[in-house]
C-alpha cells in the first residue's frame, strides 16, 4: 500500500509552565485548560479552517491549508489568550507529513514542534517556508533569529519569531555544552517560616556543589539559578536561559526536627520528568538525604558514570549539625555582599569554625569574607588584617581541604589579595580546577589571579569560563574583565564592561575607578571627569597615593604605574 503523504502548515502549541502551575492548582488548571480549548482555540481553528489532529496534555497539533491560515491564527489566539492565566507558545512550518488515519507525522510535524521551543511565552516562531509565504500578505514584523540546530533534525533551519516576553538573545543563544548539563532552582520553604529560608537554600548549595564535583556534568552555579527564586518558573525559559538541558526543582520541609525533601529532575527542552522522588529523615541525618538526591540525580543524567566516581565525588561535610548551621546561615549572609553583611558572614563562618575547627568550606569561606573586607572598603584601623591568623586559616584549608575545591578556591584568592603570595594562590586555584573544572568561583578567583600575575589575556578568558557557569551572576567578573581590557590597551571594552558592573552595583569602588582611568587614556575627558567625581562622592578622601591599599598583588610595577597615570589623566589629586 502506498504511503500517503502531503504538503501541510502544522501549528503547534503548549501552555508555558504548564507542570508548575499543575502542582499549584491541578483542578483549576484543568478547569482552565479545558475552558482554553473550548472557547478560544477550537472557536479559531473554526474560523481560520484548521483541524485539531492531536491533542495531548497542555499541547495542540493544528493542520492547515496554508501557511497564511496557520499564522493568522496563531496570531488571534495568541492575542485571545493575553490576559489569560494560561500562557501559550506557538510555533508553525510547513512540510511534507505522513497521513495516517487522522494523525499526521513526519518532518513536517517534528520541525514544527521543535520550533515551538524557540519561541517567546505568549509569542509565535515560525520556519523560513512559513515566512516566505506569509511576508507579503501579513504585515507583523517578524524577527530573524538566523539558522538554528533543532533537536534531531538533520539541517540547520531558519527562524523567524514574533511577540511574547522577550529574551535577551545573548542569554537565550548559548549552546548546550557537550555533556549532561544541570541547573538546580532553588527549593520551595515548606516550613511556613521565613527564618528557615537560610537551610533550604544552603541544602541547595550543597547539592550544587555535589553535582559539581563530576567532571563528567556541566552544572550552573548558584546565582544564576537562584535569580528564578519567586517566579512561576517556565522549565523551557530556563533551559534556554541558562544553557542547559535538565533541571533539578524540589521543596523542603523541616518541621519537629524531621526533615521532608522532594525533587524531580525534568528535561528543559520538553518539561518532561525524568526522575521524582521523596526523602524523610531526622534532621541529624541532612547530610545522608543531600547524598541521596545528588546520586539519584546523577545516576538518571550519565547513568554510564561508575558507582565509585559517585561515591568518591559526594560533599564530604561536617556531621557536626551546628557547625554546619553557623556555615549555612554564613552562606546566606555573604550573597548579599554588602557592608554589613559581608561582617555578619565573617562572624558566622567563625562560630561554625568554633564548632568544628577542621570544617574546610566554613574555612574557604571565612578567608573569602575576609578578603571581601577589603573590596567593600573595611579595612583600615578598625578592621586591620591579622596576617598570622589569615596565614594560619590557609595552612589549614589546604591541609583539611585538599580535596574540597571550593575551599581551595577562595583560599587561593585570600592567599592572593591579603597574604600577597601570588605562586601559593596560582598552585591553589589550579588544584580547585583540577578537582572541580565546574566550578564558577575557581575561574572567577582564577580571572584575579591571573590579571595580578599581568597575564591579562588569560584573566578574560577564565572570567568567561566562570561567566559561562554561571552567566546571571556578572558584576564581579565584569568589573575584573574590565581591569584586563585596561591592561590590554582595549579601553572601550573596559569601559563596557565596568557600565556591566555598575548597572548592578552603581557605587562600586573598582568599576569606578577603572572606568575614570580608562576614560581617561581613551581620551574621553568628560566622561573621565563624571567617573572621577562619582568615585570622590563615595570615596571624598581617595587619592592616586593611596590605590596600592586597594589593589592585589600586581607582579609587574609598571602595571600599577599605568593605573595611577589614568587616574592622575581623570583628575584625581596626587
């Protein structure tokens, strides 16, 4: 019997969200979903002489006649649906498709759904065939997103997208890396107590950095991920903004001393779950739940990695319950990076040392807020360094902690800036990569390293290796990026980068100053001088005599030279 087969325009759709906004309100969603298709899709198929040929889930397959038909009612259902609670994606192509029965399959369906992922929530992506008919006969300005590999589709194929929520395209091009690659959200506070915000997100942090530790996963760090905290979360949007191709979300609930974690691991492409599962337990036992999920995690991503890889690669963390409470809630505090809580960090990372001395990441971290004393401008009379101590906390991370990158990493970076031992640093943060090459941290304090060392060009290029791990999390890497670009003679890619950091942190000392200097040597007087007097409003007493207090450890004098000449050139005082 002879295949039958023709030429159709397919439209397919599916709800953004779709699973999360199931797990908040399964009636209602159904209820709506229901209400979704009855009044407003099958009503504009009617309309626009489609045929609904499959509908699975939150997902419609439409067939049409012509490519004009399809997105004139892509566009009406799109606009029908705006201020719906149900947000559609939509994508169309037309092709040869295979009949068989009232079912339609072949390229002609697969292209199209895979297009569907590209587009916008709320928006319409369509193939270069679909635009070629329509661009003459519907005016709607769509956007070319040039050719793009499509999951299991032989050729590149072009793309054109309309409306929605748009994304940035930088974010939303980055490649999937070449193995299993994971971003863990942050975990929903089931406790019903905000104080308790501090262990769900240290539990995640912990997981993170488990799943860091096997070189055979691409995992984003925890800034990134953690920028969906509070959003309803779209897996699809997170796939593409983050680069990944699986997802880890969960909650906790700690209650009477029991500890309840859930978390289901999904495929970003398609929201389609992978892996659920629950674990209960005292709260003693923390530790031994974290372990469960990392290798049930890993085991469904690379299920080729070797049992001892996992064991071998689990966070080996202190058992003792309160130091790792003082070391979580320390944790909490140093993402705000700010004045105060950079003191509170430093405080609490202590108390989890006094309870257990040889707890090697509360270690990397009480160096790490050490050394951020003096990026937030503390040090001085009150918080003067204590070098013996600085010195004594490195002999020890590196003893305790030669296998626990993290530690290592922010060891390297106090070795560095406080204790001005650039080859100890290097050694250091080459060991952290060696054992953990995913880790954001280690490239970040790498970047420094390597711009203290005046080897500009390789600073750059491990900052975007961090920024790739972690590409939400900017300002620090920028600012860093910035000051290599300015030793690299590149002076407006320095100034680009310092304005990265500056949109975030618009009182930030050393983007400040090193835009005033770059300014200043590219010949741009004004902005020299808007630089300089921004950096004199926070900083009234700063002068070019007093940058060394400031700076790490440059190798070459002739490198802090520079940086005092583009200061002297932007009119700040001797």
């Amino acid at each position: 019997m002879t295949e039958q087969r023709r030429l159709a325009a397919i439209l397919v759709a599916d709800v953004v969200g779709y699973s999360k906004l199931m797990g908040g309100d399964e009636a209602g969603t159904l209820a709506r979903l229901e209400a979704l298709r009855r009044e407003i899709i099958e009503l504009q198929i009617a309309k626009h002489a489609g045929r609904l040929f499959k509908s699975v889930g939150d997902g419609f397959l439409i067939e049409f006649a012509s490519a004009v038909q399809a997105v004139s009612c892509a566009k009406a259902i799109q606009e029908a649906t705006r201020q719906d609670r149900l947000t559609l994606r939509i994508g169309i192509h037309v092709g040869d498709v295979v009949v068989q029965g009232d079912d339609l399959m072949g390229d002609g369906v697969n292209v199209a759904a895979r297009v569907e992922g590209i587009a916008d929530p709320g928006g319409i992506a369509i193939t270069r065939a679909v635009h070629e008919q329509v661009r003459d006969k519907l005016d709607l300005g769509f956007i070319d997103k040039g050719e793009i590999e499509l999951k299991n589709i032989q050729r590149p194929v072009q793309v054109f997208v309309i409306g929605g929520v748009k994304v940035d395209s930088q974010v939303a091009a980055l490649p999937l890396p070449d193995k299993p690659s994971i971003a863990v959200l942050p975990f929903q506070n089931m406790s019903g107590d905000p104080e308790q915000e501090y262990f769900v997100d240290g539990l995640v942090e912990e997981i993170i950095t488990a799943l860091s530790r096997f070189t055979s996963l691409f995992v984003i760090a925890r800034n990134s991920s953690f920028s969906f905290r509070g959003r309803a979360v779209d897996i699809k949007e997170v796939g593409r903004t983050l680069g990944v191709r699986y997802v880890l979300e969960g909650s906790v609930r700690k209650a009477g001393g029991r500890v309840r974690i859930t978390g289901q691991l999904l495929e970003a492409e398609t929201g389609v779950h992978l892996w659920a599962d629950r674990f209960d337990g005292a709260q003693e036992d923390v530790f031994e739940l974290q372990d469960a999920i990392t290798e049930k995690v890993v085991v469904a991503l690379a299920p080729r990695v070797e049992r001892a890889e996992i064991d071998r690669s689990r966070k080996k963390a202190s058992t003792n319950l309160s130091a790792h409470d003082f070391y979580l809630r320390g944790l909490s505090a140093y993402q705000l990076i700010t004045r105060e809580s950079i003191n509170d960090a430093v405080g609490l990372f202590r108390q989890a040392l006094a309870h257990d001395p040889l707890h090697s990441s509360a270690i990397g971290m009480l160096l790490a807020s050490l050394g951020s004393r003096r990026g937030v401008g503390l040090v001085g009379a009150v918080y003067k360094e204590n070098l013996p101590e600085i010195a004594e906390l490195v002999r020890t991370a590196v003893r305790v902690g030669h296998d626990d990158a993290q530690a290592l990493a922010h060891t390297a970076y106090a070795a560095a800036l406080i204790l001005r031992d650039l080859p100890a640093a290097t050694g250091y943060v080459e060991r952290a990569l060696e054992l953990n090459p995913n880790l954001a941290a280690a490239w970040t304090n790498s970047g420094w390293i390597n711009l203290w060392a005046c080897e500009p060009a390789r600073s750059v290029e491990h900052l975007h290796r961090a920024i790739r791990h972690d590409p939400l999390a900017l300002t620090v890497r920028a600012v860093a990026i910035a000051h290599a670009y300015f030793f690299l003679d590149s002076y407006d890619d320095a100034l680009r980068w310092a304005e990265t950091a500056l949109r975030e942190t618009p009182e930030m000392h050393a983007a400040l100053r090193i835009s005033a200097a770059s300014a200043a040597f590219a010949k741009q007087t004004d902005l020299a001088r808007d630089f300089r007097e921004r950096l004199q409003a926070i900083h009234p007493e700063f002068r070019v005599s007093s940058l060394e207090s400031v700076l790490g450890p440059y190798r070459l004098s002739e490198y802090v030279e520079k940086y005092r000449e583009g200061l002297r050139l932007a009119g700040l005082p001797e």
